[in-house]
C-alpha cells in the first residue's frame, strides 16, 4: 500500500481517549519542519494520562519483549540480535511504552534511502492493548516523522485482514495499477 493524500478521520468517541481529536491531512508533497504543526487523533498528554510513553529510540526497549508482541500478533519468533540489527538499520522508530508496566505494546519502523522512498515495517500492538488507538497514534507519528525528512512515497506491507486499518491513515492498495513484486528463491533442480 501506498501514501495518498487523504484526510484522516478522529478516533471514535468508544474508545478510552476522550482527548479533543483533531483530523489533519495528510499530503503528498512533504511539508517543511517550520510549516506544519503536527495534530493528531491522540495527543502526546493524553497518552501520558493513561499511562503510555512514546519513544523514538531504543535505549530502553527490551528486545524480548518486542518479541514477544511480534508473536502474539502472528509474526514468527525472530532472533533478538537479528532484531538489533534491523534496528540499527531502522532510519525511523517509535515504539510506546506502557509506563505502569515498563513495557512495550506499540511498535512500528521505517527502512529507506533517506530522500524519496521509506517502507514502513513491523505495525504491531500488544492484543491486550488493540482498539485503544495505539496503532493508529504509532503510524501518525511514524508517517508525520517520514513527512518532515521530505520522504514523500511511503509504501508498507500488510496482510489483507488489516488494510482496512491503514486506509483511513491515508494508504491505497495498488495506486495507479503499481503492483509490488517480491523475489522468492526458486528450489535447485
């Protein structure tokens, strides 16, 4: 899926934020750092009300632990140092902690070539977490972050139970008839 310039819709009143949701858009030309002011559906303070943290490095994330939401949302067991590499390749990360519990229960990254293209990777919630509005606070900021690099195609992959989450954020499947290809090795004859 692909960024496309698209209004994002607040968070239902359902959920357990009750901060004051501000829609923003999301555009296709990159912003500059002094032009917007980021708005989103869940503010920093308000997720500090409920106990939640937001980080951008990872000093204080427990690779287990990501692991072990890894896991629990269907991704396979990975190998804790092969994690740490990809973090050390990771151009953007933000994970949010749950302060109460010291531990993860959102995370979501970004690879690229730090100019034009950046592929969001690993948009996971801790299930006891889901529906609160985690994933959705993860990827605004993680997108916004992209945004303000002047990283303007955004692509990710996802599973076809979950694209609905990510339409809203402002992705489509397959614009303009782009279709993704991924190499798979072929079995030795």
């Amino acid at each position: 899926m692909l960024l496309r310039g698209v209004s994002i819709s607040p968070i239902p009143k359902s959920t357990q934020f009750r901060s004051r949701p501000c829609p923003r858009t999301v555009s296709a030309s990159a912003p500059t750092s002094s032009s917007v002011t980021p708005s989103f559906s869940i503010s920093d303070q308000s997720l500090e009300s409920k106990g939640f943290v937001i980080k951008h490095t990872t000093s204080d994330l427990d690779l287990d632990q990501l692991n072990s939401i890894f896991v629990a949302v269907g991704f396979p067991k990975r190998d804790t140092e092969k994690i740490r590499v990809a973090l050390a390749h990771t151009d953007a990360m933000l994970w949010i902690e749950d302060v109460r519990r010291s531990r993860p229960v959102a995370f979501a990254r970004a690879t690229g070539d730090g100019v034009f293209n950046s592929i969001i990777w690993d948009v996971v919630v801790d299930p006891g977490y889901q529906g609160i509005g985690l994933g959705k606070a993860v990827m605004e900021r993680l997108v916004d972050e992209l945004l303000r690099k002047g990283i303007t195609n955004i692509a990710l992959y996802s599973e076809p139970r979950v694209l609905g989450f990510y339409r809203p954020l402002g992705f489509v499947a397959d614009p303009d008839g782009i279709k993704g290809m991924v190499y798979t090795r072929r079995p030795k004859k």
